[in-house]
C-alpha cells in the first residue's frame, strides 16, 4: 500500500469512526490499519475472510467499532467466536482501559491472534483463549460483557453468553439488518433483558446493522 493511500484509509477510517459516535486517535487508527495489514499478508495463504482489502475498512474496521457505545466503560470484554479477531482487536485498540479475552475455536486463527496482539502491542491488556465457546468452563471467571459477530444465530448466542457473563453484565450482538425485535423471548428464556438496539448504516455504504445490548436478568426480577 502506498503512503497516499494509507492517508485516506486513515482518513476514512478517523472520519467513518466519529460518524458512529467514535472518537478515534489518529495512533488508535494507524494500530487498526497495521493490523489489516498483518491480517491480509497471512490471508494470502490462510483465507481467513473473503472480504477485498478495500473494503477492509468499511466492513471490518467500522463495522467492529460501531459497537463501541455499547461497551464504552466495560473493564473486562470476551468476544465470542473472534474469528481473525473482529470485534475484539478493533474494540482493544479504541477502548485503552479494557482487558478482552479473544475466544476462538481454530488454531491457525488463534496464531495469528496472538501475533497480532504482540504486533500491536496489546499483550497487556488482551488475551486469547483456544478453545469451543460451546464448552462450559471455557473461561476461569465471568466477563463485565460479551460481544459477538456473526459468530451463530442470535438465540444460540444468547445461550452460549450466560455461563459467560457476570450477574449485572452485558451481551452485544451484532444482528445484521434484521433487527433484534424477535430475540425478546428467547433473551427472557436465557436470562437476559433487551435492553436497547440501536440501528445504523455503516459509513461509506448501504449495509444496516442493528446493535442489540443485553442485559442480565436479575434473579430477584423472575417473575
């Protein structure tokens, strides 16, 4: 990549940032976009995602960072299924006070988590678990908030987050354009509240989102 297109990446990426409500440093955003670099160099042989490099920035960087209200202030982050590590790595670099947890199933991918992490300079604050998110016992304690991309269907998700998640925690789903209306009943039978779903466009384009966030059930409020 050239040093001009590193500048309107880097560009787009502070200005598709603060219209999701994002304030991005501009080192925040060199880390996000050295990270697509790293990502992109071990896709020519692993194929972690099928998305083109030009649009790398719309459809994985501002696509992770548009649940960052949602968990602004949270201490302790997993994110499930992280895949080649989106939401999670982009949530890392904004939120600079939050540990994340990286949780994935494949091999290959949990090596390049971990040289991303180092790459980056993140070994502090974010770490990477190999193993089935569908295992209980995965994690040794639960999390302030549990986020998800694509990882399985919403309802499953639901499930697989409770043993995850703290008594007063959260969960953040990523539910595509769809919306998270019909999930009421299924976040009631797992523990959890809908708390609020915010719809959105990604910058640059036409994709919706829908940004569902959870929230556990007290006990006292079972009715």
């Amino acid at each position: 990549m050239t040093a001009t297109q590193a500048d309107s990446d880097l560009a787009h990426l502070i200005a598709g940032a603060e219209q999701l409500g994002v304030l991005l440093a501009p080192d925040a955003g060199e880390k996000l976009l050295a990270f697509l670099d790293l990502l992109y160099s071990w896709n020519a042989y692993a194929r972690f995602t099928a998305i083109e490099r030009p649009d790398a920035v719309r459809l994985h960087l501002l696509d992770s960072l548009s649940i960052v209200p949602s968990v602004a202030g949270v201490a302790h982050i997993a994110d499930l299924g992280s895949g080649a590590g989106f939401p999670g790595i982009p949530l890392a670099t904004c939120l600079e006070t939050a540990k994340v947890t990286l949780i994935e199933s494949k091999r290959r991918r949990c090596s390049f988590l971990r040289e991303a992490v180092r790459h980056l300079g993140l070994s502090n604050r974010v770490c990477v678990v190999e193993g089935d998110a569908r295992k209980r016992g995965l994690l040794a304690s639960r999390q302030d908030a549990v986020v998800a991309r694509a990882f399985a269907p919403p309802a499953e998700l639901l499930s697989l987050a409770e043993p995850l998640v703290t008594a007063s925690g959260i969960l953040v789903l990523m539910c595509g354009g769809g919306g998270a209306g019909e999930l009421r009943d299924a976040s009631a039978a797992a523990g959890f509240v809908l708390e609020s779903e915010r719809r959105l466009v990604l910058p640059y384009g036409a994709e919706a989102r829908s940004i569902a966030r959870f929230r556990r059930r007290c006990p006292d409020c079972f009715t």
